[in-house]
C-alpha cells in the first residue's frame, strides 16, 4: 500500500480473501506503467495484477496526452 501511494494513488480499501489480501485503489495510469514488474520484485513473484478489471483515465491523465 506504501509504494500505490508513493505513486501518488489514493488507497480505496482492502479485504482478506483466505491467505491474499486485495488492495483497491486509484492510481494515475502513467505512475502504473511499470508497475508489474516493480510488484514481481517487492513479492518475489508472489503478487498478481488482475488488469481485467476497467480502467478509467482520469482528468489528470487526460491533460497529458
């Protein structure tokens, strides 16, 4: 949860799920980029990212293009 906020995201809540724990947050598409492979390292491949779920620009994010 640290490092999703470090990347400037906003922590929405969490839940236990047996022996995982899901994190929901909101986080600029563009601190997300390289995300995946930051989260293989932190949890030595333990971590997965379920990118199925809608992903949604926010204004900021739109403003960049």
């Amino acid at each position: 949860m640290g490092d999703l906020s470090s990347r400037r995201g906003r922590i929405a809540g969490s839940e236990s799920r047996g022996h995982n724990v899901i994190v929901r947050a909101q986080v600029p598409f563009s601190e997300m980029l390289s995300y995946a492979t930051d989260l293989t390292s932190m949890t030595q491949g333990r971590a997965l990212i379920p990118w199925s779920s809608p992903l949604r620009l926010c204004p900021r994010d739109q403003a960049d293009k």
